[in-house]
C-alpha cells in the first residue's frame, strides 16, 4: 500500500466503498470504526488524490455522500493483486497440509482472544 501513498485506513476506506457503492459520510465512518474527528481528514486526503467523490445529498443538503471513483477502484485491484502475490510468496515454503494446520493454529488463538470465526 505504501507504493501507492497509502496507509491502511486509507485501503479500508476505498475497499468498503468499492463493496458498499456510494454512502453517506457518515455511515462509511460508522461501518469503518473511525473517529469522526479523524474521518474527515482521511476522505479529504483520498480526494484529493481522485479516489473518492464527494457529493451533497440531493434530498438532505446536511448530508454527504461518498463514493469511489475509477482511479480508486484500480488502486484497490492493484493492492489485492499485490497482497495476493506477497501472500502466495510469504507462504511459499508450506506445502498444503503445513499451510492447513497453520490456518487451524491461527483460528485457534484468534478465537481464544475472543475473536469470531
């Protein structure tokens, strides 16, 4: 993400966006898990950068509306693509049953910290 100027909340924010479409503000900054106080600084910067719009709602000038642009779009394919080939990469050295029990290892202490499946 790095190559493209990106930080994480960067990618989390163009990748909800190119699964959700377009969504107000403040929605896209609850389903983030953002602080406000933080929020508006991250969207001015992706647009900027021609990754995202904003647009007043039509029906409620109060409110905004996000959405991801071409350019984002192509960012986020390029990042998947990217993480997809470090992965493959990273995990090279595994043949699939190592690869089957790290996984199972992995949920084990992600579930033991309370995380869901």
């Amino acid at each position: 993400m790095g190559s493209h100027g990106l930080a994480m909340h960067h990618f989390g924010l163009l990748a909800a966006l190119g699964e959700c479409g377009s969504l107000p503000q403040r929605e896209l900054i609850r389903i983030m898990g953002v602080d406000p106080r933080n929020a508006t600084s991250i969207v001015d910067e992706l647009e900027e950068q021609g990754l995202i719009t904003r647009r007043q709602d039509a029906m409620d000038r109060r409110r905004c509306n996000v959405a991801i642009t071409p350019d984002g779009s192509n960012v986020v394919q390029q990042i998947r693509r990217e993480g997809a080939r470090m992965e493959k990469e990273f995990f090279q050295p595994l043949d699939i049953s190592e690869r089957s029990i790290l996984h199972t290892l992995l949920l084990k202490l992600y579930q033991g910290l309370g995380g869901d499946e």
